[in-house]
C-alpha cells in the first residue's frame, strides 16, 4: 500500500490536466518539474548568464536514459529524432543489403532504408517478422510498439531468429521506452524519443550502439561529436569522441534542461512501476470495450489501445474533453501513469452514447 501512495503522491504533484487526456503515444503531458527547469532555461538566455548547466544536463539526460535502456552511458547518442539515427544506421550498410521490416510500421523506422535506393527493404507482417529472417538478411528493423495500434513485437525472437542467421537489430522504443522494461544491450542499435512515455519536451532522440559502434560511420558529427567538443569548433574534427558520442547531433538545450527532470521522476516511480500501472489502465478499457460490443486490435500487454471504426469519434470526444487520436479510421488510446481509472471510465461512459 506505502508503494502505491507514494506512487499516486508522486504522479499527482507532478500533472494537473485539464483534460481527460489519452494520448501519450502522440506526445506527453509534462510533469511540473519539468515545466521549472524550462522556464528555469529560458530565464538563462533572457538575462545572458552562463549556460554551462545547460550542458550538463545533456549528461545527465544521456546516463538517466543509459539506466532505463539498461546500457553503459558510454554507448548512447544524444540526438534529434529516429529518423536521424535511422538514417546513419542505413548509411552504413552495403549496396544491395536487405532489410527486414514490419508492414505499417513509422515511417522514421523505414523510410531512411527506402531513400537509399540500393538496399533490397523486403517488408512483412509484424507476427512474422521473426520467422521472416533469412541467412541474406543484413538488418531487421522494427518497432518495439506500434505506433498506430499498440501490438507489440517479439523481441525475443526476433532477437533469436537474427542471431542464427547473422543479422543485425535495431529496434524503435519510441511508444516503448517509460512504460515496456527495455534491454537495448539485446540489440545492435536502439532509439527512441523523448516527447512520449519519457515524458519530456520535443526536440531530443536517444540511439544506443554497440560497444564497438557496430560499422556505423558519423556522417552528421559536429563539434558535439568530438573527444574534446570545445577545442573543436573550427575546422574538421580532429578526434572524435571515443564513446557514442561520436553520433550526437548538436543539442537542443532547453529540451534537455526539461528532460532531466523527466527522467528523474521515471526513475523515482520506476519503469516496473510504470508499466503495470499503465497495462492496468489499457486492460480495463479493453474490458469495457468488450461490453460495448467493440473490439480492439488484439495487442495484449500493451499501454495502447486501438480501436477499429471508432476513429471519426475524435473530433467529438477532443470538444467533450477527452484527447485522443484518430489512426486510419481507428480510435487510439493511450494510457500512461498520469491516467486514473477515472479516465478510462469516463471514455468508455463517451463511447457508449
């Protein structure tokens, strides 16, 4: 009981919404804390003191988020989207390479391996990713959750079926990460970013590499990338950063001045914490859903929820106070640790009339 009160205290000093919101897999509310420090940011610019801090809340960010992915600090990137680290993970494989996708899967995950031209992209259901491997396969790429529907990847397996046939993985945690416990030691190269379950502001993408940087090649470094970034900021870089943070973009600061604060509040409550509260939400919606006679995409274990033929009920649920998303002409809920049984309820009390 101590731990569900101090979880609930916690949770509830932190989020005031004015709405019934449910869409964590579009973007997440922000924690009081993490609205100060952003303020706290901004007041730094405005009246020109240092921002060293600044900075040193980008480190910070980077070895909170290596705790939660379960990883050295050393093998995380600080970046600005999934796209970005898709796009050097596809750079550095060979012409005629094949990668193996899921079918619908984000488009930040696939379409950086499209744009080559010369790779051999072979896409498949996302039950069949696994199975799908073959001894050819250079890359499987997918997402830990479906972002338009909440049905998870056996990750385990795909794990597996690579590892018998020599391919590497490289595994989105953006709708994942905060909520599903995560080892991205599992794979060869994760991301995720940090506006959705991590809780923070838009603007910051984590890639976590192998130890020895698994064959990619730095081709957007700047001075962030380098071993000594401020004795690097004229002229190519001379030595690049011995960790990987040889693959930082440029930082945007006052994102990270909030994300800290973010994922100090994850790391209080704990990601274990997180997940059964937010899998408790979905699977009473789901449950709900079933009274109603509606159906939900099957996605068992999953904090998202989507339902079929709902979709054009959006509009009406956003102007009675209730956020959610319309996807293909699904409704998609979403339920993340700061959502109440409450919450579910009264959207389900919407749905029925």
């Amino acid at each position: 009981m101590e731990t569900t009160e101090t979880f609930e205290s916690l949770v509830r000093a932190e989020f005031t919404p004015k709405t019934t919101y449910l869409n964590t897999a579009s973007n997440s509310l922000l924690p009081a804390r993490t609205v100060a420090a952003l303020h706290e940011a901004a007041l730094l610019r405005a009246e020109g003191r240092p921002l060293t801090p600044l900075f040193e809340d980008v480190e910070a960010c980077r070895a909170a988020y290596a705790r939660i992915a379960g990883v050295p600090a050393t093998r995380v990137a600080a970046g600005a989207s999934v796209a970005a680290h898709s796009g050097v993970i596809a750079a550095s494989l060979p012409a005629g390479a094949e990668v193996l996708t899921a079918e619908d899967d984000f488009t930040s995950v696939l379409n950086p391996f499209h744009v080559r031209g010369d790779l051999k992209v072979r896409t498949v259901p996302l039950e069949r990713v696994a199975e799908s491997v073959r001894p050819d396969t250079a890359l499987v790429a997918v997402s830990a959750a479906q972002s338009a529907d909440g049905r998870l990847a056996d990750l385990p397996a795909l794990r597996e079926a690579a590892r018998a046939h020599g391919a590497r993985t490289y595994v989105d945690f953006s709708q994942a990460a905060g909520w599903l416990p995560m080892d991205a030691d599992a794979y060869d190269f994760t991301a995720t970013v940090s506006f959705k379950w991590l809780l923070g502001p838009h603007g910051a993408a984590f890639l976590t590499v192998p130890e020895d940087f698994g064959g990619l090649t730095p081709l957007l470094a700047g001075w962030v990338a380098a071993e000594q970034p401020w004795d690097s900021c004229y002229g190519p870089v001379g030595e690049l950063a011995h960790s990987a943070r040889r693959f930082d973009l440029t930082h945007a600061l006052f994102t990270y001045a909030g994300l800290r604060r973010s994922l100090e509040l994850l790391e209080e409550l704990g990601v274990a914490a997180v997940h059964a509260h937010d899998v408790a939400l979905a699977d009473r919606f789901r449950a709900g859903l079933a009274t109603l006679g509606h159906a939900p995409v099957p996605a068992p274990g999953s904090a998202i929820v989507s339902v079929p033929g709902l979709g054009g009920r959006q509009p009406e649920l956003s102007r009675a106070g209730i956020e959610v998303s319309d996807r293909a002409g699904n409704l998609r809920a979403a339920f993340h640790l700061f959502n109440t049984l409450a919450d579910v309820d009264r959207l389900l009390d919407a749905l029925s009339g």
